[in-house]
DNA sequence: CGAATTGTTGATTCCCCTCAAACTGGGTGG
DNA sequence: CCACCCAGTTTGAGGGGAATCAACAATTCG
C-alpha cells in the first residue's frame, strides 16, 4: 500500500525500505552558527542571539558534495538535516514505474530532509546538481536542545510549516495553472530566491534540465521548451538553453494570475 | 507576491492579511486526553503513557460545527491546532478568480491547521461537511509543554512531517496520474482511512461533491463524474451519487500503477 | 410549487502529450 | 585534427484526454 494511502492513516510504524549507503564524504570542519555566513538564510534565521549561542554549543558537521552525487537517498536512515551552505540541490523520488519525480529544488540557507522526521527514513533522494556543501544537522541533538529551549522549538515548527505551505502552492499550481502559468510561476520564484540570495533577480543560469523542471511542474520537457519559447516570442524574456534573462517580470506575473494563497 | 514566491524565502514576517471572526461557538465542555475515545488515533498517537498524562494537565476545549460552518478562515490568527473528534471537514483556500480550491479533507483524529505555525495566521479555511466537533489544542500551550518534554515535541514533529508527506503524495498525484489513476487513488485512500477508523472499507458515504472531490484532484466536476461512471461500468465499483460500493479493490488499485513513494 | 443545488451525459474544442527528427556543444578516441 | 557519440534542447506533426459549453434529471429547500 502506497504512501498516499497510509500517509495520515498509519502514523508512526518505521517503514522499512532498503538500505544503500551515501556516497558522499563526511567533513571533519565544524562550524559555528553564529560565525556562518549564512546568518538569517538558514536554520537560525529568527532566533534569537541568545538561541544562536545555544546552537554553537554543538558544531555541526559540513560535507562536500559535487554534482550529480547523492547526499542522501530515498529510504536511507533519517539522521540528519542538512542545511544548504553553497550550490544547489533537487529533491527526487522514484515512481513504480521507473521515472523520477522532482520534488524540489534547495538552494543556499534552505533546510532538507523534513520529510524524514515522520517515520525515521527519508522519503526522497537529496542529489547535487552543482558542487556543494552543506551543514550536517543531527536531528537526535537539534531534538533534545529544542527540548530545553522554546525558541529554538518555534523556529523548528516553523520551518516544517514553511515547507508544508510550500507544498500547498505547489499542489495549487499543478491543480490549476496551465504550462505558461507554471512556468512563468517556477521563473518568478527562482528569480526571487536568487535576488534575496545576492544574486541578479534577472538574469541567471538554471542548474536544471528542461526534464527536471518538467518532472517538478508536472508537464513534459518538450511543453518545457516549447514555453519558453513562446515567452521568447513574447518579449517576456531571452533564453539560451540554461541562460535565462528576464525582460518582463511584470508581464510574466501577470501570465501566471492565479492567487496562489 | 504570492506565498510561491515567498515560501521558503523570507521566512518569519508575519503575514498580514484581512481578520475574520470565526463562526463556531466555543463549547464550555473540556476533555482530556487519557479520557478520550479517539485513542491512538489522534495526537498522543505513539505518545508514552506518562506523556499523554501530561497533555492532561490542560483539558481541551471543545467545539461543535455544524455542517457549512466555518471552523477558521484563512488569514485568521492562528493560535490553535484542530483535533476531529467527529464529523468530517475540508480544507480550502481562494485563488485570485475567485475559484475554491480544496487541499484536503480532514476526518475522526486527524489534525487541522498545521500550516499556521508558519506565519501566525491561517493559510487555509477549514468548513465542515457534515456536523461535526472538534478539540481546540492551543498552540502556545502545547508549544510550552513541549519545550519541557522530548517525547511530546517528537510527536509534534512527526504530525508535521507526516503533513509534508501526505502533500508529497499528492504532488505526485496531481503531477503524473490521469483522471482515473487520481479518482481511484482518492477512493481507496477514503476506504483506507474510512477501515482504519472501523467503518466499512467497501462501502461509504461521500461527504464532499463532486466539485470538490475535482477542486482537490484538479480536476472538473465534470470529469469526475464521468469517471465514476467509466469505473462502475467496468465494474469496479457502484456508485449513486454520493453513495459509494468499492466492489473490485484490486482493481481500482492496479487501475493506479503509479509508485507514490 | 418554483427555484436552487447537485449530478449526469453529450458535443465540441483545445491544450498538452507522444512520437519523431534535427540541432547544439562537449567529450573521446582514432 | 576531425569523426563520432551522447546528453540536452528545440521544433514539428498528430492524436488523445480533459476542459468547456450545454442540456437535462433528481433532490432539496424556501
């Protein structure tokens, strides 16, 4: 029986799946929080200096990953988060039938393997799309700090329900938006990503294939294609495979109208 | 810009948005939790018996809704969680078109509101389908005897996790299955959550529309209905408006082949 | 009872998938 | 060096599945 059927139903039996071992190496650096470059991106964005410091007191472990590995692989162990300090992630799983499904793409301060906590083993695969590294987070002692702090506690619930609001929009625009929308919605939100990241909101090179985007949008790569060069065609922006220049955010918000919560 | 955009990009500014006075009355009742009949099923599910003892040191207060009526809205503050004790609910939110679109239904144990946390205020509106009552969890309270307790705070996050993966799921779903794959997929999750809670799994009462059965798998109320109709002419179920007889579940389940994690 | 809501079914349209072919840039090896 | 291959991308042609538009039946409700 599927996950989509024992996801609310079975709660709390440890599912058992097989075991393959990461292949990426483990770091011996240690960071501190509060010397992490990162500051407000990740894990301790909206806590408070007292809270940091309480972090710093156990340093999580970094890891190299390059691209194409795998950080962590559907039905591995659930040990860590891993918050992402450089490069750029997707999150996959596989379907019956052999084709990956991409369920996200993380970028530098945004935390994965949320979805491990329910049953003790990860649920999807973590693979680098480009060189990277991250910060081990070992969930067993983020838990038992989290257990003596109230804060800590809230910043945690809170990004587990950012991730659960994430999915809702993504729930909506696969329920409700045709290619251009989704599209033009994928664009605006990596554009805004990159912008609070330092990055160009405008221009920008994709660390995805026109079939991982497909996967993530739920249409095919060549609709993929195909939309990006009717947005071409439109003057909403200029696109040379993975080279993207926004030319109309305005015109590209209004393509995707939808309110999405 | 839309939560799409914003998600997982700045996360901890509290959302404003229009406040709306719910429309249940608050029950005087108090229950607690050692004392309720829900058991497992609800939130000490996996909870030490010593732990559940604990979430009776505050009785929840109880609330009757009855059918249509509103339980939270979307943009209200948020400051409780929602444990059904009886009757069944969906969960909504409005697109900028004004269109509904429903992103889930809740029934006996289930949890509502998790997506609150994020922002402080509802993300979704929860309307019941039927008469139905709730226990109202504060979330500040539950948050504070938490912070003393590990085991109470492992729970909490793997109903929060356990959220995020029954949305993976349907991502999945709305990414990659046609109209009857999701139609069947919806029926026998039903079934399944209908056995688990002692109810026939074979035979039952819908208690949503078509409208929203399409809202939720994105698809028309048209095609929904269509598809009842393909799926009983192959006779794999009855089906009578919303009076429903599953009579080939092997087959409604090879009917969806997809692998959903 | 008429009006409104919900569900079923038919006809038509159209968006996107599928299949297919051609192009690009990069890497490899003879 | 160039021929070759390969993965990724673009573009075209055609078909199918679901949306749209529409009519009608069944039920509920004021």
């Amino acid at each position: 029986m599927s996950a989509v059927l024992e996801a609310l139903a079975s709660p709390l039996e440890p599912r058992v799946l097989p075991q393959a071992p990461t292949s990426a190496p483990v770091m011996p650096l240690r960071m501190r929080c509060s010397s992490c470059h990162l500051g407000g991106l990740c894990l301790p964005c909206g806590t408070a200096v007292s809270d940091v410091q309480r972090l710093d007191e156990f340093r999580f472990g970094r890891r190299k990953v390059k691209t194409g590995q795998t950080l962590y692989r559907e039905g591995d162990r659930f040990q860590f988060f891993y918050a992402v300090r450089s490069g750029t992630f997707k999150s996959k799983l596989m379907l019956a039938d052999g084709r990956e499904q991409v369920n996200g793409f993380c970028m530098t301060g945004e935390i994965m393997g949320l979805d491990g906590v329910a049953y003790g083993s990860h649920a999807s695969s973590a693979i680098a799309l480009e060189d990277a590294e991250v910060c081990a987070i070992p969930y067993v002692q983020l838990s038992e700090l989290a257990a003596g702090n109230a804060g800590l506690q809230q910043v945690f619930a809170r990004i587990m329900s950012r991730e659960i609001l994430r999915e809702h929009s993504l729930m909506t625009l696969l329920g409700s938006m045709n290619a251009e929308e989704r599209l033009a919605a994928f664009l605006l939100n990596l554009s805004h990503r990159l912008k609070v990241r330092g990055y160009s909101a405008v221009e920008f090179h994709l660390r995805m294939s026109r079939a991982e985007i497909g996967s993530y949008l739920g249409m095919t790569l060549e609709t993929v294609s195909r939309t990006f060069s009717a947005f071409q065609q439109l003057r909403l922006l200029e696109v040379d495979k993975r080279h993207v220049r926004l030319i109309d955010v305005d015109g590209l918000t209004r393509a995707f109208k939808m309110r999405l919560n």
